[in-house]
C-alpha cells in the first residue's frame, strides 16, 4: 500500500537498549556562539548597572542631585526608593556576568531581562514627557541615559536572537518525520 504510514517500524518496537544513542550534543558556551560586540555590550551594561547599583546603595543623596539626568525634575528626594533601585540595577549587571559566565541559553534570558527594564524604563520617560509631568526639554536631557541605551539594547537584540540559517543539507523536521513515516514499496 503505497503512501500509507506504518503504525509500528522497526525502531518503535525495538529494545531500549538497541536505540541508545549517546548524546553528542553539548551545551554551547557564550564564547561560542554569542558575537563579540554583544558580549563587550553585555560587559559595558554590567559594569554600568553594578557601578550605578552601589552609587544609588550607598550614596543616594548624592545620586539624586549629581546624576547628569536631572532626577530632581521628576519629584522629591526619597532615599528608600533610590536604594531599592540601586538593588535593582546591581542585580541586573550581575545577572548579565552570570549569563556571560554560563550557557547561551542563560546569556539570553538576563540580556532579555536588562533589555526589558532599559526599554520599560525609556517608555515610563517618554509617558513623563508626553503627558506633561515633566518639562518637553527633559526628553534631551535624558536622551544619552535613557534612550540610547534601550535603543542600543533593542538593536543588538534583533543580532543576538536572529534566527540561524539551516546548514547545508539538513533536514527539517517535517521533512525527518515525512522521512521516516511514509513506508515505501
């Protein structure tokens, strides 16, 4: 019967032991598979956040009223907050030295993580100025620290995720399960 699929072949009734593979497919590390300028990204941005974390931690007074971003315009002093933040950031930058420290698939998830806060963070900015909270002049005045770095960070996102091309030869899925399940005469 030509074209029809085989219910049972002769590797599903086959012995466990007969169908051991061993598996050589190891964990690629993020010096492998990651380019360069992602992972000199990835060490500026946690360099930054680290160094930003501790300034906010252990010295917010002094964050508040001498970062270049004009903080004061978008309300009171308030140093609990500051220092919550401070965590927030610090964390970031170590996640991104654990990703860096570990598999692709780890370097994802915390470059996704700071790609997520830096372009929340830019939207809550913009939100400030379109409403009117803030004065129309804060957008440049928080364009190099707010902007660009989410932007940055989106770019090298569209390099880091972009699909990889299929090697020459290989099959799909489909084509592998089309491969096996159709009996042939």
């Amino acid at each position: 019967m030509k074209g029809q699929r085989r219910a049972v072949s002769e590797y599903s009734i086959a012995k466990k032991d007969d169908t051991k593979k061993t598996d050589t497919k190891q964990t690629l590390t993020v010096a492998e598979t990651v380019p360069a300028a992602i992972k000199y990204i990835a060490i500026f941005f946690a360099v930054l956040n680290i160094t930003n974390g501790l300034w906010m931690l252990f010295a917010p007074k002094h964050w508040y009223w001498n970062l270049p971003a004009n903080v004061p315009a978008f309300g009171p002093l308030n140093t609990h907050f500051i220092m919550d933040l401070g965590y927030g950031f610090g964390l970031q930058g170590v996640g991104l030295i654990i990703g860096l420290l570990n598999d692709k698939h780890v370097f994802k998830i915390m470059w996704s993580i700071n790609t997520a806060f830096y372009t929340c963070h830019m939207f809550v900015h913009i939100y400030e100025v379109v409403s009117g909270n803030v004065m129309k002049h804060v957008f440049w005045v928080d364009f190099p620290g707010v902007y660009v770095p989410a932007l940055v960070l989106l770019v090298a996102s569209f390099f880091l995720f972009k699909p990889t091309q299929k090697k020459r030869g290989s099959r799909s899925h489909r084509e592998l399960y089309t491969a096996l399940s159709v009996q042939e005469n």
